[in-house]
C-alpha cells in the first residue's frame, strides 16, 4: 500500500496549507524524494530509486516480508527508512533487530555516520550511544534503537517501540521471535528482511502469509549485475539449480533444510570475560606467537585455505571440565608453506598436545610435511579427512558402529555446548557462522551439510575432535585415512 500523493494533496490543501507547505510535507513523506534530497550515492551524486525498490520504500503497509538474493539494496532500504522516520515520526520509537552483532554493527555504524554527516540531522541528536546497545534520540522525540537478539531474545525484553525492522530474518531464533512478537506497540508496523536459508521457521511462515506484503528481489534486479557476475556465482554454489544459488541469488526457498546448531545453546556458552586473542595475519604480515603463555594442556584446530578461502586456527587450552578457546588466527592470502611455519611457530609457545588438519585440499600435504619433522610432531598431528568414517567403541553385541566423521565431530561440538563443556569469546565471526549453518538429509538419509561460510566452525570440529581421540580410553581410531609417519 503506498501513500496515494493526489488523494494526499487534496487533503492537505482542504486543511488549509499553503502548496509550498504541501510540496514541503510531500517531499518528508514520499520517501524516494527524501532520500534524493538528503542522501547521495557512491559517486557523490543525490540518491535514485531504481524502479523495483519504489514499491517497498514507498509502502505503507503494517506488515511486510522481503524473501531476497544478496546484493539487492535491502540494507539501503532500511537506511532510508530510519532516516525518514526521524523526520516524520515524531514521538515514536523504532527498533532495528538482528540476530548477530556480525550484522548489525555495519548497519548501525553506517545509520551513526549519516546522522552525523547531515546537518540538519546532526543538529537534531540530543543523545547518542553505541554500548551497551545502539540508541539515537533525537529533539522532536523520535528514538530508534539498534539491538541484537541475545540469549533467547532476552535483549528484545521490556521493550515497546512503534515499527520494527528484523534484518537477516532468516538467522533469528523461535526464541527471538517470541520476544519481538511481544515488543511491538499496537498498531505498530512490522517489516522483515531475509535471504531464504532452507529452514521452515518463523521467516518462512512469514514468506507465505497472505496477509502480509510480499516481495521477492533476486540479485538480477541489481543493475551492476551481470553476466559475467552470474557465471561466477553458478560456478560457486555448484550449479543454477543448487541450493545456494535458488537461496542467495534468486532469493527463492529451495529443498528443506535444518539448523545444524542450536544457537541459544551456543550463546549460553559464550563468556564476555573470556581470556582470549585474536590475530589477523596477511600475505605479507610478518607472525610471532604470543608470549608469556601459561602452562596447560593446548589443542589446535585448523582449517586451511589459501585462494578464495580464508584459513582459521583455533586454540583450546583444557581446564576441566571445560575446552576453552584462548586465540583464534585468522589467515587471508597466506600460502601453505608460510600456514605451516605458523603451525610450528605455535608449537612452539604452546607446546600442543595434539593438532587436528582439515587434510582437504592442500591441508594433507601441510600434515605430511610437519610429520616428516620427526617422531614427536607424528604424535602430535592427525590428520582429519572429513569425507571418512569413524569406528566407535564395540556396543554390547560385540558390533561395531561405524559413523560419518563430520557428523560425528558436529556432534561433538553440539554435545559440549549442551553440557556447557565448551567455552567460547564474543566473536560476532563465529556466531554468523553457527547462526546460519545448515544441513539437510539425502534421499538416502544420509546427513549433507552445506557448504559456505563455515571455515571457524570446521577448525573447531578438528580441535574437539582431536581432544576425544586423546581422551578414549584406547588411546586412537581409524579414521577411514590414518597417516602415517614418514
């Protein structure tokens, strides 16, 4: 439903206003000419609507869903909304939700830059703060508010705001929902943004209400998308028909899908006072490992990339019950010969007790190399083929039960957090990753999980891995691939 202008127009001038008043309240109103007075794009010039946003921006509708691609403008959208209803929404309050600080914080920064960057909004905070969450307030009474949803939604807690704006929808909990569905005003709007995911939530259910607006953008409609750009997401996501491709480009739900993790249970495992370090090292960055480390039992998992991906090491020190994360490294660009000098720079502050190595890709020649330094690093390190199986101990019938290793490891993880065995710091990195990790079962029930963004969780399926194969009882297992020392 968009503002009809005509209808608007006469309405105003039969209360009496001036057309220059009239043409004034039109351009706070009609939202596409706001943004063009008030906003300028990347190359400096004032801000166009592209003709398949204008019915969004414009709407006025109490509900509304976005079921998008990537790379569309919902991010500008909300952008100008907020902006708009600082203006026009006097004595309201909006909320911007999403479920990781990983995507808000961009949104919210960019929102604080162009409060401070415009004039006539500049002069119009009266308070602004960005811990311990986001809050603008402005001279005519308008407040919006930036949050995360936190453990179960409990940030969402005690509030009561006029519009709500849910960005990543896809990612937010049953929990998260329960609470925002309680802190929205009466007769307050509603307006949700999401890239499908597979999942059959909230967000979905929201996608095939009928009484709610839809819209549906895929990455097509972006005029700087072309040809060129299309063939390399096909290559990436595997084909025009996979998964990935039907979510995040053509922003269309495709084959069922499942939360791998459940993320409350995550959060509940996350400690804000956590002792732990964070390296980012380049191509050309040189490495040094902390000093000063302290005695204790040390696991390192590894995922390596090199090209396209990045690498992540993770290090656990062990303080029973507990695993705890202590540093996380985070490698662009390196190549593999530098990742294992790293290794062993590692080895040699942390003195492991034991290395799990994704061995795909280039990862088996990494382990090869560091097992060919002597007796004591083939004690150290395992290589882990995540494509093998795994041989549990004997059940009482004397068979043995043989288990894929990625799921059994994926278990693993699930397990320490259950029983709050694992430890983890506030990294808005890791939590996007375990927020938005799925799998879905093959016609031959067999578990498939997708492939993306998971580089942080798969090092730390090696290092969980890594601390039960030296904590069995018997001491080791096959893991489909044993290698050897040479």
């Amino acid at each position: 439903m968009r503002l009809d202008l005509d209808v608007a127009r006469k309405d105003l001038e039969e209360r009496g206003l001036r057309s220059d008043e009239i043409e004034t309240w039109l351009e706070i109103h009609e939202r596409a000419r706001f943004a063009h007075e008030f906003l300028r794009d990347r190359d400096g010039d004032p801000w166009e609507v592209r003709e398949y946003q204008r019915d969004s921006l414009e709407s006025y509708e109490s509900r509304k869903v976005h079921c998008d691609g990537r790379d569309v403008g919902k991010t500008t959208e909300i952008e100008i909304l907020a902006l708009w209803a600082c203006a026009a929404m006097p004595n309201r309050e909006m909320l911007i939700a999403t479920q990781c600080e990983h995507h808000l914080f961009p949104l919210m920064h960019r929102l604080a830059r162009r409060f401070e960057s415009i004039p006539r909004f500049a002069k119009s905070i009266v308070e602004m703060r960005r811990t311990p969450s986001w809050f603008f307030r402005f001279t005519n009474g308008f407040v919006l508010w930036g949050r995360i949803a936190g453990p179960r939604g409990v940030n969402f807690q005690g509030m009561h705001v006029d519009w709500q704006i849910v960005d990543e929808a896809q990612e937010m909990t049953e929990t998260a929902w329960g609470e925002l569905y309680q802190a929205l005003n009466g007769g307050g709007r509603r307006w949700v943004y999401g890239v499908p995911n597979g999942r059959r939530d909230t967000f979905y259910r929201m996608t095939k209400m009928k009484d709610v607006e839809q819209y549906n953008w895929p990455s097509s409609e972006n005029p700087d998308f072309s040809a060129e750009k299309e063939a390399e997401l096909a290559r990436l996501y595997g084909g025009r028909r996979s998964v990935g491709y039907l979510h995040r480009v053509l922003g269309r739900h495709g084959r069922p899908a499942h939360g791998v993790f459940d993320l409350d249970a995550y959060l509940a495992c996350v400690d804000d006072a956590a002792d732990f370090q964070e390296i980012q090292i380049g191509e050309e960055d040189e490495f040094e490992a902390p000093c000063g480390v302290a005695r204790g039992e040390y696991y390192l998992g590894c995922d390596l990339g090199f090209a396209r991906d990045p690498s992540e090491f993770v290090i656990y020190r062990v303080d029973e019950p507990h695993f705890l994360n202590v540093l996380r490294v985070h490698l662009e660009g390196v190549n593999y010969a530098k990742q294992q000098a790293i290794i062993q720079e590692l080895d040699r502050a942390y003195d492991f007790r034991g290395i799990g190595i994704d061995c795909g890709n280039s990862g088996r020649a990494v382990a090869h190399n560091l097992m060919a330094q002597g007796v004591e690093w083939c004690e150290k390190v395992r290589a882990i083929e995540f494509g093998a199986a795994v041989e549990l101990d004997p059940l009482p019938d004397g068979s043995v039960e043989r288990r894929p290793l990625k799921q059994f490891m994926t278990e693993l993880l699930q397990q320490r957090m259950a029983e709050h065995s694992i430890v983890f710091p506030r990294l808005p990195d890791r939590e996007a990753q375990f927020a938005s990790h799925t799998y879905r079962v093959s016609d031959s029930g067999r578990v498939v999980y997708e492939k993306g963004n998971d580089h942080l969780i798969d090092a730390d399926r090696c290092a969980v891995l890594r601390r039960w194969l030296d904590t069995r009882e018997n001491g080791g297992v096959e893991l489909g691939v044993r290698i050897e020392g040479f």
